[in-house]
C-alpha cells in the first residue's frame, strides 16, 4: 500500500492472502477504491 498513492491495506479476519480475492467484500471495496 505504501508504494501506491492513496493506497489502503485491508484486512479480511481469518482469509489468507489468495482467499481475500474470493472474499465476499473484496469486489465491492475494490470498486470503491477505484471510484475514489
């Protein structure tokens, strides 16, 4: 995150790193990301 501007580090409790992209948040908060 620190090499990304505005970049935000978010944590799924009790996901690993590759079952963050099948979290059932994960698609909502990226788009709310990209849309600032």
């Amino acid at each position: 995150a620190r090499l990304i501007p505005d970049g935000q580090l978010i944590v799924y409790p009790g996901t690993g790193h590759l079952g963050t992209f099948r979290h059932k948040r994960f698609a909502a908060d990226v788009a709310a990301f990209l849309s600032g």
